[in-house]
C-alpha cells in the first residue's frame, strides 16, 4: 500500500514545474504576526483554549516533500521536560528530543496528530488529483510523541549554527553549552506545519527558546 502513494507523489512531482527550496530565513518568520501584534502563548494548563488549528490547503514543495503551513501561529510554554537526546543531525536538520511527563500535554499533541490527520483525509484526493483510499493514510502518520513519550523538536539554524536563546532561571541568556543531555528545561515551542513525503506524514515542531 506504501507503493501506491510513492508513485502518486512521483507523478505529483513530475507535474509540478516550481520547486521551492527549502531555505533558512532570519526571524521573524513570514508566518510571524505584524509589528504590534503579538503571538498568544499558551501554558500546559492552558491547552484547550487552543481550538480549530487552521492549516494551508496549498502544498508548498520543498525539495522531495510537501509542507502545509500552520496559519493559527501560537506558542507553547511546557512545562518540565527533560532532555532525553542531545543536538543530532538528520537528513540536514537539527534536532533534540525531550522527554514530557505531562498528561495535557500529551493530550493535546494526540489530538493534533487525530486533527492533521482528517485534514490529510479531506484533502489528499484533490492535491494530488487521485481516488487513493483514505483510510489507508492513517500509516502514513508518525506520531509527534514517539514511544518514550518524547517529542521530536527541530532547532533553528542561522548561517549553519543553531539560532535559540537558552535562559537561566535568573532570566539571563546563557551560553549554548550549558544545555547538556538529561538536564531539565521548559521549553518554547511552535507547531510550523505538517510536511507530507512518500513514506511519512508528520508534523514539525520547532524549539524557539529554552529555560534551564
């Protein structure tokens, strides 16, 4: 059944004439508000007052994937989470993982991934102009908390180095190094948007800022 949404995405590609690659831009992001609007940032406790995740029904490719926008920008402010896998790199990206203990939080990360994946459902046929069953999608999706209980969160990078600020509980901005492997942080994190490829559907969530 993989086989099958492959070939649909290597049609798709072939179809396609513009190919936007995937660049590093300095903050603001453009899915940033205007100067003097501000991003509603939310605590754990907080979480259902998020309702109605608006995502874009125009596919940006992105080298061999697609990306759909989250147009609902929001932050979340976690609660303690610890660092269960240091800075690593895949596929030209950096990430690390963190370990959540917090079951509100696992909740609403559960009920994104329900949510992107009726959208995938809803709109899968007529982006990719094809009557490929539905119901076979739900595979597809990595799950934004893996086995562990970890969620799996993409570091911003600028000129090829990481671009966070790391804070201590004294609010003052620390060194890079200072964030070791098990060490306990709240963190800022960001919903980007959904990306879409031939073997996965997953969301990308990005770190933004970190308080040890």
């Amino acid at each position: 059944m993989r086989f099958d949404i492959i070939l649909i995405l290597k049609k798709y590609n072939k179809m396609s004439n513009k190919e936007n690659e995937l660049k590093v831009e300095i903050k603001p992001k453009e899915n940033e508000p205007k100067e003097n609007e501000s991003i509603p940032i939310y605590k754990c406790n907080e979480l259902s007052d998020i309702n109605n995740i608006n995502f874009s029904k125009k596919l940006k490719q992105k080298n061999n994937s697609y990306f759909s926008k989250n147009k609902t920008d929001f932050l979340i402010q976690t609660d303690e989470m610890v660092c269960s896998k240091h800075f690593y790199k895949y596929k030209d990206k950096i990430y690390i993982n963190f370990e959540n203990n917090n079951e509100e939080f696992t909740q609403f990360i559960s009920n994104i991934d329900t949510q992107v994946l009726q959208f995938i459902k809803d709109n899968f046929n007529n982006w990719f102009n094809t009557d490929f069953n539905k119901e076979t999608i739900d595979e597809y999706l990595i799950p934004s908390l893996n086995d562990n209980n970890e969620i799996i969160l993409e570091i911003p990078t600028y000129n090829n180095k990481i671009d966070i600020s790391i804070y201590n509980k004294g609010k003052e901005l620390v060194d890079l190094n200072n964030l070791k492997p098990f060490i306990s942080s709240n963190n800022m994190i960001r919903l980007n948007g959904i990306f879409l490829d031939s073997n996965s559907i997953y969301c990308n969530w990005e770190l933004v800022q970190i308080l040890i």
